[in-house]
C-alpha cells in the first residue's frame, strides 16, 4: 500500500515537501497519527526544512478530494473539511485511507474518533430540525407543474397549466397545450405553464384526474367508445337481422328462421347442429347457419347465371 503525503501550507514554497511512502503491513492496522508522525520526522531531519520544524501533535490529516475508495463505507470516520477529508488520529490506516491516496498535513488540533461521531451527529440533528420548521413553514405548490415551495402567508407567482398532462405512448404533452409535446422527460418538464397564479396547497375542484392516457383522450373527443369483441358478438344476429331487412327480408321471417335454428334446426345443407361445435351457443350458431344457407342461395343464382350466358 503506497500514499502520497505533502506539506504545502507554509507562505515559504522552499519549505514545502511531499513524502511517497510504502506502507509496512503494521501500519495498516495503526492510526492514521502514525503517518503524521513519520511525516514530520522525515520533515524535521531534513537540513533545508529543519530550520521550521514541524509539531506532529499541532497537526491533522487530510484524505485530498481526488483519493477515492471503491467502498465508500470505510470513510464514514471522517468528515468533509474545505481542503478535503479530515481524518480522525485515532482511526484504523485501512478503515479510511484507500490505496495511493493524496494525503495531505495542515495545521490544526487532530480529532478523534468521538469527535468526529459527535458532530455528525450534531449535523444530522440541525439537518432534521431545519428539514421540520421547513415542512411546518411552507408547502408544496399544487398548481399543475408548479410544484415549488413556498412560505405560508406570503405571495409567490408561478406558472402553471390549467389541464392534467397526458402520457399516451411514448408522447408527453399538457393537455392544455397539446401543441407541445416532448418525448423525454426533462424536455416535459420544462414546458412553460400557460397560466399565471400564485401558488396554493389547496387543490382545485376542476379535474380529478392527475394524468390522462388515450382513453381519456378519446372521450374528451366524443370519439366512438370502442367495443369489446364480447359486446360485438352479443349484436351478430341483430346486426345480420337488419342488413336482410334493408335488402327485403322481413324481420318476422327472420324471427321465425332463427328461432327454429335455435330449437335445433341443422340446415337443409346438414349444417352441425347446436352444441356439436363445442362451446358455440345458439346466437353464434344462428349467424353460422344463415350464413351458410345464403352462400348456398348465392352459388345456386351464379349457377342460373352461367347457364344464361
């Protein structure tokens, strides 16, 4: 395990040192003030820098921005500090210093382990009380793509739209400016609103709905409902009684046919009769059987036809 370690904090650049260091294996189970403490030796012995030497115990150790571990768990006995991680003197060589890091030695009274803990803590409690009087002063925005903070009590303008979005497919777009659509979501987000407000937490009782899809498109439209292919089948026969009554087929004639076919009439062509087929019902079977009675009257006038010509 190789570290870098420098000294560059003296106004004096001639007095400025950077030590590469091999680590002996004990060292990687010892505290981090071991290192400060070779570093300085080697700092003091040296005959040009001698003349300031440097106090070991006046001294803290910085992990540089640019070490980085592959597990970050290890750091957490450190925190950040403007020119780096501060390193606590009592922490394990291994636990908080990656291989080949750049280390570096400045001034100032070297934390423990304790202290560390203590004001991460302490910075946890202010980060959550901040985060509480924050929630309990202000309020998220409901104005459709607002969704700012804003202080209670006080009026901030925002834009917003007076329509749900819509996500149909792999379009986005506002359905009140279906002009603009965008097909990633950053570019969705930053289309401007078209309404000018302020911002409230109380909803509006306009639309319900906080998104539309191709559904609610084509009701907004009037477009015909779709059928599902059991509401189809369910008006076969309806629909083939009134085709035969638009070309001069009485309805009471039809009634008449469909009803024997029902009763299981099979066709004078030997059609199979109902339930033969499986799971067919009477309806299915009604249409099956006319169909193919007409397609038998229909061959037998192409065949007259034949014979006129």
């Amino acid at each position: 395990m190789k570290v870098f370690i420098c000294y560059d904090e003296h106004s004096d650049t001639s007095l400025h040192k950077t030590l590469k260091i091999t680590l002996p294996k004990s060292w990687k189970s010892g505290p981090t003030s071991k290192l400060v403490e070779f570093f300085c030796e080697s700092y003091n012995s040296d005959p040009k820098l001698s003349a300031d030497p440097l106090d070991p115990s006046a001294l803290r150790l910085f992990l540089l921005p640019d070490s980085t571990s592959a597990d970050p768990a290890p750091l957490a006995a450190a925190v950040p500090a403007p020119v780096g991680t501060v390193l606590a003197s009592d922490a394990t060589v291994s636990n908080v210093i990656p291989d080949r890091s750049r280390l570096s030695v400045r001034s100032g009274s070297a934390p423990t382990l304790a202290v560390l803990a203590a004001e991460v803590a302490e910075s946890e409690r202010a980060a959550a009380e901040a985060a509480e009087i924050e929630a309990r002063e202000t309020a998220v925005c409901v104005n459709l793509g607002c969704g700012r903070r804003y202080r209670r009590g006080e009026v901030q303008k925002c834009m917003h739209h007076k329509a749900p979005p819509v996500f149909h497919e792999t379009a986005k777009f506002w359905s009140c400016c279906s002009h603009k659509k965008a097909y990633d979501w950053d570019d969705f987000r930053s289309i401007p609103g078209c309404v000018e407000a302020v911002c409230t937490d109380v909803k509006g009782t306009g639309e319900d709905k906080q998104f539309l899809g191709g559904c609610d498109l084509r009701e907004k439209q009037n477009g015909p409902k779709l059928k599902s292919i059991d509401d189809f089948n369910k008006g076969a026969v309806e629909q083939l009684r009134g085709v035969l009554e638009d070309v001069g087929v009485e309805g009471t004639l039809f009634d008449q046919v469909a009803t024997g076919i029902r009763g299981g009439w099979r066709g004078d062509n030997g059609d199979s009769p109902i339930g033969a087929t499986g799971e067919e019902d009477k309806e299915d079977c009604v249409v099956r059987i006319i169909g193919a009675e007409l397609k038998r009257a229909m061959k037998e006038v192409a065949v007259r036809q034949l014979r006129i010509s």
